[in-house]
C-alpha cells in the first residue's frame, strides 16, 4: 500500500512538470512547472519511506509469528491427506480381492488349481484387511487429535495477528494525522479544498471562445445555391429544347434531365422505360434458367451413433503393478483406452495399454 502511495506521488510530480516547445528542437523546450507542488510530493515521499522504515519490523513480526507457522500447518494437512488417499485406495485392494475370493466360492466343482487359487486368494483377503484396518484405524485415532490441536493452534494466532494488524493501522493513522505540508490544508473538507484550489479556472475556460461552438444536436438545413443554374446547352443543338429542370415541371412520365442533356447533345435518345417488357424479358429468363436445373438433392442422414463414437482415454496417476491374472499394469503419466467403466471412480475399470488389456482401479487414473 505504502509503495503505490510512493508512485503516486511520482505520478502527480510529473503532472506538476509541464514543458513547452518543440520536440525537433530541443533548445526551446521551457519548463513551466509548479515548484511549489513538485517540493510538496517530494515531501509526502519522504514521509512515506520513514513510515516504511518504522512498520518494517512489525510487517517482519507478522511473517515470522503466523505467516509461517500458518505453513507449516498446511504442510502438516497435506501429509494427513496422503493418508486418507492411501487408506482409500487399501479399500480398493480388499474390495478387489474380497470380489475375487467370492467367485472362486461360488464355484460349484472346484479342481485342484481352484483349490490353490482359493487358498492364495484368502491369503490376500487377510493381508489386504490387516492393511486397510491399519491405515484407517491410524486416520480414526490422530484426526480427532490433529482437530483438537488445530482448534487450540489457530484461536492464539488469529488473536495475535488481529493485535498485530490493529498496532498497523494505529501507527498509519498517527503518521498521516501528523502530516504537515503547507502546499495541502488537511483540516479541510474534500470538495472545500478542491474548490479552494481550482479558484475560476471553470469560468475562465468557459470564457475561451473555442466553447461557444456547440452544436444544437438538430437537423441541419439544406445549403441554398448562391448561383443560378445554368442551362445544359445554351445554343448549338440540334433545335431548340427544354431545359432538363422545365421537363420536370412539365411532365412527370417522362425521365428526367439525363435524356434532355443526350438529346440536346444530338445524340439518340434511349428507348423509354416500360416496365412491362423488362419484366416479361427477366421472367422468362429465370424460367429457362429454372428449367434447366435439377433439384436440389435431399440433405444427408446422421450418421449412427456406433459409427461416430470415439475412444475415451484416461491418464494414469500412479504406478499400478498387476496383483493377479486378468489386471493390467501401468505407470505414471500412461495414456490408457478405456474399454468398460462405471460412473463411480472407486471401482474396478477395465482398459487397454500397449496391447494388454485388464482391470484396474479407478481412483489410480484421471479422466480427460
């Protein structure tokens, strides 16, 4: 705030510095500038800067007291995030491999490969719910305790940097109370000043003669001809004929002045106008020309949507290695073609990547 106030009294500075002349000719360029004004910025600069100076070590105390105590709880925030995320994704490696064991239960007559598949599949079962039982009871013993300290953490900070910024203001306020530049009158009102300040320069510039030329905002009259029209042909055509501006008068059937200056030039005058024989002439015109065109063949079908669906892709957001037959494995950053998936994001998908195809979990990817 206090360094746009600095380049504010620059900015007023230079408007107090006008100069006069020609820019081919640098000799004559003369200063015209308020110096009373110009001593009155550099002035309220200084004032500026002290104030800067003397709210330094309040503004360091801010940063060190709860700037950086209020990062280092968002850091904390984010390693208890990472633990929500990786108890999710536990849920998903039990959903997994409880779906897994079920199918192999469910299976009527079981051959020995069955039976070796369904002793490694409740092997999995119990590794995957010691894990999940792990990370979730983890996130339902220390949240509360991360909530209460939290609670006990901000409550202090706030209050201190409440003081803090109050102890801000106060010193702003007693330093630009105590402003004395003589060119500003502080103890007065706004509009008194500015009033006191510009003096007549309104009426001296309404005064200026370049004002009175306004415009009414009306339509503006015709200009009258100040010289009389002369004839087309004075003399020397082939006999005598009327002016173009008396046939007017004369007849209103007739064309106008054009077909007076031809004839009185000599030249043939143009066959009259009929407006009859030039529209039969472009009726059959377009008759013919209508006659000759086929129809305009009917727009196309839309195309079946099976033909114009295109493959969604997703991108990978975590190295996946292949827990059993049937997944597929990935890394970080894969772009894999989605060939079956669901609306919700924590189930199992089923996608394509360098030519293999399998399931995976879902929450591992991103859409788009």
């Amino acid at each position: 705030m206090l360094t746009h106030q600095i380049e504010f009294s620059k900015a007023i500075a230079e408007i107090y510095k006008p100069i006069s002349g020609r820019a081919s000719d640098p000799d004559s360029y003369i200063d015209e500038g308020n110096p009373e004004g110009i001593r009155a910025c550099e002035e309220y600069e200084n004032i500026v800067h002290e104030l800067q100076a003397t709210l330094q070590p309040e503004l360091e105390m801010i940063d060190a007291r709860v700037i950086k105590p209020a990062l280092e709880l968002l850091e904390i925030s984010k390693i208890m995030r990472k633990v929500a995320v990786k108890r999710d994704h536990k849920q998903l490696d039990y959903d997994r491999h409880r779906n897994n064991l079920k199918k192999i239960q469910d299976k009527k007559e079981k051959t020995l490969k069955d039976e070796k598949a369904l002793y490694k599949a409740e092997n999995d079962v119990e590794a995957a719910t010691q894990e999940y039982e792990y990370f979730n009871n983890l996130l339902k013993e220390e949240l509360p305790r991360l909530f209460t300290l939290v609670r006990e953490f901000v409550q202090p900070l706030f209050q201190s940097f409440y003081y803090m910024q109050l102890n801000v203001f106060y010193t702003l306020h007693e330093q630009m109370q105590s402003i004395d530049i003589g060119y500003f009158n502080l103890h007065l009102d706004i509009e008194e000043a500015f009033e006191m300040k510009t003096g007549d320069a309104r009426e001296r510039a309404e005064s200026l003669a370049i004002t009175k030329f306004k415009t009414t905002g009306g339509k503006t009259r015709p200009s009258q001809r100040q010289y009389p029209l002369r004839p087309a042909i004075e003399s020397g055509g082939v006999g005598k004929k009327p002016l173009a501006i008396e046939g007017r008068k004369s007849s209103t059937s007739q064309p106008p002045s054009r077909t007076s200056l031809d004839q009185d030039a000599g030249s043939p005058a143009p066959p009259p106008y009929s407006s009859s024989n030039g529209n039969s002439g472009t009726a059959g015109a377009l008759a013919a020309a209508a006659a000759g065109k086929k129809p305009a063949p009917p727009p196309p079908k839309p195309k079946p949507g099976r033909l114009s669906h295109q493959a969604e892709n997703v991108t990978a957001l975590y190295d996946y290695e292949a827990q059993q037959h049937g997944d597929l494995s990935f890394s970080e950053g894969d772009v894999i073609e989605i060939i079956h998936r669901t609306d919700d994001q924590n189930e199992w998908w089923t996608g394509r990547v360098g030519g293999r195809e399998g399931q995976f979990p879902g929450n591992y990817v991103q859409l788009g």
